[in-house]
C-alpha cells in the first residue's frame, strides 16, 4: 500500500472518528497552593469541539487520496 493511501485511510478515519465524538473533552488538575504540608488543586474541564463540516472534509480529502493513488498504481 503507497503511503499516500495510508494517508487517505488515516484521514477517513480520523473524519469519521470526528463525526462520531462530536466533542474531546479532558480535566486538567492545577496546584493552587503548595505551602508546606497544606496543598490546594483546582480541576479545570476543557471541551474542543470538532466541527461537522471538518469531519466531512477530511472524509472527502481521504477518499480523494484512496482514489488518486489507486489511479496512478
């Protein structure tokens, strides 16, 4: 397999990934104070939303790369 093929695979892959979970979301903990033997953390939530029209591109630009590689084989 060409690795731009590989490359359309990972592509659609990724869109269809990006279509389905709609959303990645992730906690980070911060140390707010460290002053001695007393420590306080915070928990931040982080939310990226993936757009539709990304997923649906990278699906098209995927399935373009398939195409382009199997013609030129």
């Amino acid at each position: 397999m060409k690795p731009i093929a590989i490359l359309g695979v990972v592509l659609i892959l990724a869109g269809v990934a990006g279509l389905i979970f709609r959303s990645i979301e992730w906690t980070e903990t911060k140390n707010v104070v460290d002053a001695g033997p007393i420590q306080i953390n915070t928990q931040e939530e982080h939310n990226v939303w993936i757009p539709t029209a990304a997923g649906i591109a990278a699906i098209l630009a995927g399935l373009g790369l398939v195409v382009v590689s199997r013609r030129s084989a």
